[in-house]
C-alpha cells in the first residue's frame, strides 16, 4: 500500500516558468517530459487547483525573477533559486475521512501562509498521484528568496533566516518541525498520519497526536500559556526528538517509552499519552 508523504526538492533552474509548467499540464510519469496531444499541445491537468502568493499582478516567474533582480540574489548558476514541498495525504483519506481537492488546496494555502511568509509561491492540488495511485496530494513551490522580513519560526537558528533578502534554507531541523506540523494538521482536520518515519513497512494513522484540546487551547488572561498549553508544548518537543532519532515505528514507540510517553492504537489511528518517566536505563 502506498504511504502518503512528505517530500522537499531544490531546484537551481532558473526557469521558475518551468515549475508553473510542469504543475499544470499533464507530464510523463518517468521521463518527466511534457505529454502532448495529437497536435503537439501541450494538455491541462484534469481536476487540479492552482493559487500563488506574493505574486501581486505578475505570475510567479516573473515576480521571482523581479525579486531576484532587486536584492540581486540567485545569479550563480549553483545557486538554489526555488523549493518544492509536496504534502501527500493517504489515499483512504478521500473515502474515509471526506478529503476533496478543495478542501486539500486550502489546507496548502494555509500551510504556505504560516510557514513560508515573505515567499513568492505557488500552491497547487492535484486529484491523483503517481502510478494512479489515488491520493490527493498538494505542491507548495516557493521562490528560495524571501521578500519581506517575517517572525522568528522554531524551525529558524539565525537572525538571517526572518529578514527580506535573505534566503530560505530547509535543513533537517526544518524539515522534522514541518512533518510535526503537517501531523498535526492531519489531526485537526481529522485525516490519516502521514508516514514520518518513511521505511517503517507498515501506514501508521493518527487520530489522537495531542491529548484533547478540552477547551483550553486558549492562552489565560494574563497572556501567559495555560498550563495545558505548556504540557503540550512539551510533548511536542519529546515526539519531535524522537522523530528525529527514530530508525522505525518500534524505535519510536521505545524512545518515546523512556521519555515517559506511551502510544497506543485504537482504530487504526495512533493517540498519545504523557505518563511517569521510564526510568530503566538504555540496553547495554
């Protein structure tokens, strides 16, 4: 069975055009070439919605390209000029759990917004995968030059990484705080678990990632976090290491086990539970 994912690409092409291209016309599923109609036309994608961001009147090569012009950035042919995020959802995801390409489309968006602010980007939905495989999966592009300054994000180590004119790096901090992102994404909105842990063999399904919100997500009147919000956030931070060190599920489930963490299954889908430290030292 095909597991949804989520994937990051670099590109050093210049022909920001070239993204564009590719993300709405029909292309070859192993060459990656154009495919054409009997007239030499190029054909539509069926069944798929596009936006971009930050664009203002001009479309996203062009206003990449005028960017790029103005802070004078990605001129080297080595340079990264664009990166390709790829959120995949489950295939079950559309019968199970009332997934449209809409409503895919707008989870993008959002994503795009929150994460990737002060970047040019494209953000588009397709209805289908690759080989036919059914799931609907979203494609954020975004231009590797940021155009405004934004606020300090967790996944961010430098004072570069928020300011207009510089560019965006997507390293492996990034990336594990972007899974636990999109995870828990997935639960809000009630879909299947992307596959984090990639060659664990088996689709792993959330439907519980955080304990119950019961009403407290909300910061006290003070402005200080409840402390809902503190265990909370400190969970986080313990699944996000375990992640991060995880070889497989079961590696998974035993680091989060010495940390005090229990998972269990119900249903096909994974819930989380903060309980006391296991205080057995490691094997060995």
């Amino acid at each position: 069975m095909r597991l949804a994912t989520f994937k990051h690409l670099s590109y050093k092409n210049a022909d920001y055009g070239a993204a564009e291209k590719y993300l709405l016309f029909e292309h070859d599923e192993f060459t990656n070439k154009p495919v054409l109609d009997k007239n030499g036309r190029l054909i539509p994608r069926e069944n798929c919605r596009f936006a971009t961001l930050n664009c203002g009147d001009d479309d996203f090569a062009i206003a990449c390209l005028k960017s790029n012009l103005h802070y004078g950035k990605s001129r080297s042919r080595g340079d990264v000029k664009s990166h390709h995020y790829i959120i995949s959802f489950d295939p079950h995801d559309s019968a199970e759990n009332g997934l449209t390409v809409d409503r895919a489309q707008a989870l993008g968006e959002q994503f795009c917004r929150e994460h990737f602010a002060g970047h040019q980007a494209i953000v588009c939905t397709h209805a289908d995968g690759h080989n036919r495989s059914g799931n609907i999966h979203c494609h954020i592009v975004i231009n590797s030059l940021r155009i405004e300054d934004v606020p300090l994000l967790p996944y961010m180590d430098r004072p570069a990484d928020t300011r207009a004119g510089c560019k965006h790096r997507c390293t492996e901090a990034a990336m594990n705080y972007f899974r636990a992102e999109v995870m828990e994404m997935c639960q809000r909105e009630g879909l299947y678990q992307i596959d984090l842990l990639g060659e664990s063999g088996e689709r792993v399904t959330e439907g519980e990632y955080w304990a119950k919100r019961r009403g407290q997500n909300e910061l006290s009147e003070s402005g200080k976090p409840t402390k809902f919000e503190t265990d909370k956030e400190r969970l986080r931070q313990t699944i996000r290491k375990a992640l991060e060190a995880a070889t497989d599920f079961e590696d998974f489930a035993k680091l989060l086990s010495r940390e005090g963490v229990t998972v269990k299954q119900s249903r096909g889908r994974l819930s989380y539970r903060q309980t006391a430290p296991n205080l057995l030292l490691p094997d060995g």
